[in-house]
C-alpha cells in the first residue's frame, strides 16, 4: 500500500506544481503587459514633449526671422531717405547748372 500513498503524493505535488506555474505564467503575463502600457506611456510622452520642443523651435525661429526682417526693412529704409535727401541736393545742383546754360 506504500506504493500507492507515494503515487497519490506525487499526483498532489504535480498538481500543486502545476498551480504554482499556471499562477508564475498569470504574473509573469502582467508584468509584460504592464511594462508594455508604460512603454507606450513614456513614449507618448516623449512624443508631446517633442512636438512642443519642435512647436516652441518654430515660434522662436519666426520671431527671430522677424527680427532680422525688421532690421533689414528700416536700414534699407534708411539708405533709401538717405539716397532721397543726397538726390534732392544734387537736383537742386543740376537745375542750378541747367539754368545757368541755358539762360544767358
């Protein structure tokens, strides 16, 4: 009968070694799935933070091109009063020598 007490032991150890492997294959199932959805956590992160980064490199690219562009517009508005100011006097200069030819 001896036999048979150690053939029912190893019946219930199996069972309880099945048990203890179906719990260890559960868990071993959620740590995946959980380090899955925080991958997919950090990496829509990660995406909105770039597309911020990228959105604030775009604004901050156009203020600058404005700056530059406003630089631009006023020393290109001052050469051309300048260049006014210069033709005006050297106008004056040739009506002046016109005149003087040909009036007698």
């Amino acid at each position: 009968m001896g036999g048979l007490g150690l053939i029912k032991s190893l019946a219930e150890k199996e069972q309880e070694l099945l048990a203890r492997l179906e719990a260890t294959r559960k868990e071993a199932e959620d740590l995946v799935r959980r380090a899955e959805e925080e991958a997919q956590a950090l990496l829509r992160e990660a995406e909105a933070k770039a597309e911020a980064l990228e959105a604030e490199y775009r604004k901050r690219e156009a203020r600058e091109t404005e700056a530059i562009l406003a630089r631009y517009r006023a020393q290109a508005e001052a050469e051309a009063q300048a260049l006014r100011e210069r033709a005006a006097s050297r106008l004056e200069e040739a009506v002046a020598l016109v005149l003087k030819e040909v009036l007698p």
